[in-house]
C-alpha cells in the first residue's frame, strides 16, 4: 500500500476517495478512527493510500482532480 493523501479535511479525503472509486481504484483510508483518541480535533491527519499497482494511475488523477500541492511525495 502506498499513502498518496494526508489530510485532516474530511471533504477533501472523501472527494478523493470518490475520484478513484469512480475510476475503479480501491483505496483505504488509514487512521480514520484516530479522530476518537485525539478527541475530533482534527489535528491528525488521515491516510489515503492505494495498492502499488494503482499508484501512479491515482496520483495523475488526485493530481488533475485536486491539484499536485495536496498530493503526498511519491517514493
């Protein structure tokens, strides 16, 4: 798995997750229950990641969807 997104805005993370969706790439969001321990301040980020296989395919879209700035550095 290969994290392509970290935020701690819970639209921006849900938009995403729907670009690759609708391009039929599986992503799982990582630390998504963290939010119970911190007290939902929102001051730790969540993980977007995706299969190796997929990573480049939903990095260009992520790119073209919400901009390069937003994206995790690749690896």
């Amino acid at each position: 798995m290969r994290v392509v997104l970290k935020t701690n805005d819970p639209v921006l993370l849900n938009f995403a997750e729907v670009l690759l969706k609708d391009a039929g790439i599986a992503a799982t969001v990582l630390d998504g229950a963290m939010s119970v321990l911190e007290g939902s301040v929102g001051v730790l980020p969540r993980r977007l990641v995706v299969g190796e296989a997929d990573e480049a395919e939903a990095r260009s879209l992520l790119g073209a969807g919400l901009g390069t700035a937003v994206l995790e550095p690749g690896v």
